[in-house]
C-alpha cells in the first residue's frame, strides 16, 4: 500500500516524540509500505516565528513571513529524517522546492496548484521512507509560499490525491474528530465517521482539526482519509462520502474565536453601497463573513460585518482611505467575539434548530450579536468571553443530551 501519514506540530514537539513517530513510521514501512510522510513545524514552532518576526517589524511583508515561516516545517523532516536514519531505514526529507509543490502566488495564503511526483516516486523506487515538509509551496517567482495556519493537512491531502495513496492518515493529539473540540465542549463524542460535506462545514467553522482546504480536495479526490491519535492505537474517524450511520441532524459545535465585527455606521441608504464596500474589501482577498444590515432610518442605515481577526487592521484602514466614496459616519469594531456554530445536514428543513439554539443561549444567559444560516449551519456571533460556556450550553442542548429533536 502507499500510505501518506501526516504528523502535526504536538506530535513531534520534542526529541522523545519524534523517536515515537520515527517508530510508528518504521513500523508501517517494515509491513511493506510505501510510505510517505509530512510533518508540521515542531510544537509552537510557527507561533514563535511570528513572534519573533513581530519584535523585529509587526508590518513585515507576507513574503518575508513565509520566507521564516516555512522554516519550521524544515526543522521537523530533518529531524525526523534523522531519527529513522537511527533505526537503520532508508530515508530522506524534501522541502516543496525539491518535490515542486507549486502554489499560487498569494503568500501566507496560498493554494497548492500542483505537485511533480517524479522525485519522490523515485526515492520511494529506491525503498526510501519519503518526509515532506507541510504547509509550503513554491509560487510562479520560485519564491517559498505558506498554505496558511494548519496548511499541512492540505499538503498531505493533496500528496495523498496526487500520488493516488490507498489511505492519508492524519495522526494528532486527539484521537479523532468530536461533535465539538473535546478540550472545550465537555460532553463532545468521537464520531467514527463523518461525510466530507459535515466534515468541511466543521472546518470551516472553526473546528482546526483540519484545514478546511484539505477537506475541500479529500471531496475532490475522493481521498481515503482517517483523523486518528499519534500518542494511542485508537481507531480513529473516516471522513468519506457517505457514512452508515443514521443521519444525526446535528453532527457538531464549532467554536471561532478568531473572528472580529466591524460596523459601519450611517452609510447612506441607496442602492450600490454595500456592492462598493465589498468590492474594497474583495480586491484586497479580505474575506467577510456574517453581514447584517439594518432597516434604514430616515437616509441613514448601518451594515456590520465579521472578518478574521488578522484582517482586522487591514480591512479598518481599507475602511478609512475609502471613507468619502463609501459615505459612512463612523466605524466602530470589536476584536473581542466570537462565532459558535451548529452543523447538521438537513437543518434548513427543520424549523426547530434555530428556536433550540436560542433556548440553549438564553437559558445560559448569554447575549446573540449576530446570527447566521444556511442550509447545514447555524452560526451566532457572542463576546469572546462567553463563547466556550455558549459551545458547551448548545452542545448539551443537541448531542449531551442525546434527545433529538
Ligand atoms: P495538529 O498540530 O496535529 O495539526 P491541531 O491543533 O491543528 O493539531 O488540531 C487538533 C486540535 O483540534 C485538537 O487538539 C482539538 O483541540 C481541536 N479541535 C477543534 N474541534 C475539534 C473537533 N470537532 N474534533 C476534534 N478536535 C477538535
Ligand atoms: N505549522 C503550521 C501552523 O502552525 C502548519 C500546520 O501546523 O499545519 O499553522
Ligand atoms: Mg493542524
């Protein structure tokens, strides 16, 4: 079998895990796999880099940051490349740049384009172990891109696809996806199975467990993908097409913490206006998310909007060179929200979700900013101080409670 196994940043933090993951990797190979390997940054790694990038210039450009941050993810296939080599397997580590990963051009968020599987099949050929660095590319100016935060989930999906694995293992430090993140929502429950569809809409929604986009191209490709633990043998969960199990109407909780509102206050009332706002913001990749509007008053209405809390600085200056030609009276903004969801298929059709999500946040005394939905979610924007204790209130509500409705 060819397997790709991807290892995250916990799962290799230190000298004592990479031996452990070294270990798990030999022993798939020793079975007689073809085994591909890719690996995050090393612990906090990234979270550092940025760190360090910010003491030294906070306005540093996306091209500068890729350029560090895709250091970190070098780090871990040297290291464990080094680690197998202690086991006496033949073994080697490639950046993107030496398996042409190619992106898109758009640093820290760019989107993998293609991969030439040439070398690594042949070090395969040659009985190699095969370690990627995540979460890299190569862009059109041969520069070094990032594929955004938890980028590595992609990197392996799209290996996984490219190179038509029988299996894309993602190993972390659960053992598998919950109905809400289990260090958050107290009584979230391991699903053995969730369809690519649920499992996007989780992702999207904040649920980090994986990379939206690797879910996107699982789909796609319909790639054989398992999120399973690197510390334990537990089974894990297979995200696929369709699952056997009964159709739950709600599958799970998702809670976002990286999310700001901005409002606009007093922007005119006439037709066109929400069209320029947005077309400011969409010419700089600024992604909006909730939008409300509110019933206009005399001449006057206001428009609130959800961006990532990264964007947040950006999108207030874009707001402020724009401020004559989108005609507004004052911006006021919030960096302190944030989004909980519900995701369920079927939910557009059942009219009882919205009033039980409400109960669940009235009944915690929690106050609702915004609200959002669409046929598979329900999305509520709260204070960022609320927001766990809406999770767990909206998960008892749904899946602790095991009634549904
Ligand atoms: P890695 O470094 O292995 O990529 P991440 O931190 O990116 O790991 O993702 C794993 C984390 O995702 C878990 O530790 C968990 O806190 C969080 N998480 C959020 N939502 C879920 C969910 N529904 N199921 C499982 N884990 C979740
Ligand atoms: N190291 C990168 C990050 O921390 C990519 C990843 O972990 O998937 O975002
Ligand atoms: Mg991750």
């Amino acid at each position: 079998m060819l397997i790709v196994k991807k290892f995250g940043g916990s799962s290799v933090a230190n000298a004592e895990r990479i031996k452990h993951v070294a270990q798990t990797i030999v022993n798939s190979y020793n079975e007689g796999n073809r085994v591909v390997v890719v690996l995050s940054a090393q612990g906090d790694t990234t979270d550092e880099l940025i760190e360090k990038a910010n003491e030294i210039n906070p306005n540093a450009s996306k091209r500068e940051m890729d350029m560090l941050l895709a250091t970190g993810e070098q780090q871990s296939v040297a290291l464990m490349a080094m680690a197998i080599q202690a086991l006496d397997v033949p073994v080697i580590s490639l950046n993107a740049f030496q398996c042409k990963i190619s992106s898109t051009s758009n640093y820290s968020n760019a989107r993998i384009k293609d991969i030439a599987t040439e070398r690594i099949l042949n070090e395969l050929d040659n009985k190699k172990i095969v370690i990627i660095t995540g979460f890299q590319g190569v862009n059109r100016s041969l520069d070094v891109t990032t594929l955004g935060r938890g980028g590595s989930d992609t990197s392996a999906v799209a290996l996984a696809a490219k190179l038509e694995a029988d299996i894309c293992e993602i190993y972390t430090d659960v053992d598998g996806v919950y109905t809400g993140d289990p260090r958050v929502i107290k009584g979230a429950k391991k699903l053995n199975e969730i369809t690519y569809d649920e499992m996007l809409e989780l992702a999207s929604l904040g649920a980090k467990v994986l990379h939206n986009r690797s879910v996107e191209l699982a789909k796609k490709y319909n790639v054989n993908l398992v999120v399973r633990s690197s510390m334990t043998d537990a089974e894990g969960t297979i995200v696929k097409e369709e699952t056997k199990v009964e159709k739950m109407l709600v599958n799970g909780v998702a809670v976002d913490k990286d999310v700001a509102r901005i409002s606009l206050v007093g922007v005119k009332n006439e037709p066109g206006v929400a069209f320029k706002l947005f077309s400011v913001l969409s010419k700089e990749k600024i992604s909006v998310d909730i939008i409300i509007q509110s019933i206009g008053r005399d001449d006057k209405k206001d428009i609130s909007f959800t961006t990532t809390r990264e964007d947040l600085a950006q999108t207030l200056s874009l707001l402020d060179q724009n401020k004559e030609r989108l005609g507004f009276d004052s911006v006021s903004y919030n960096d302190r929200v944030a989004k909980v969801s519900v995701v369920g298929a079927g939910m557009a059709t059942n009219p009882g979700v919205a009033a039980k999500m409400f109960e669940a946040t009235f009944d915690a005394g929690i106050n609702v900013n915004m609200i959002s939905t669409s046929e598979i979610k329900i999305s509520i924007l709260v204070d960022e101080k609320d927001a766990d204790r809406a999770g767990n209130a909206i998960h008892d509500k749904f899946i602790g409670s095991g009634v549904e409705i």
